[in-house]
C-alpha cells in the first residue's frame, strides 16, 4: 500500500497455546473462516503479508449454537 502499511494475506490461530490452525485466508474484502475447537485464549499469526507494517482492523469470533 502507498502509505506504508501492508495487507495480511492469510493468517493462523493457536488456541491456548496449544493446537495451531490454519492458514486461513485474510486480505481487505470480509473473508469468513469456519474452524471448530474448544478453548479460551487465541492467538492470531500472521503468515503471508504483503510486506510492511502489518496489523488488523478487525477480528470477530462467534461460538457456536
């Protein structure tokens, strides 16, 4: 991007600090990733960006019902 800042690609999840899953899919437009596990602390990877300043805007978890 122009203003120095980068896109992440795709992404991983590690659930506390165990089990690691992914690559998922990220980027710009809404992407949603469905994956099942149990547990309460979650850790987002970066793992392919397009280089520069990476971060996220927004993540949303949802439990299902």
């Amino acid at each position: 991007m122009s203003d120095g800042s980068s896109v992440v690609e795709t992404f991983t999840v590690t659930v506390d600090g165990g089990e690691t899953y992914g690559p998922f899919d990220a980027g710009t437009a809404i992407v949603l990733n469905e994956v099942e596990f149990t547990g309460q602390v979650l850790q987002f990877d970066a793992e392919r960006t397009s280089g520069g300043n990476t971060g996220a805007a927004e993540i949303e978890v949802y439990e299902a019902s």
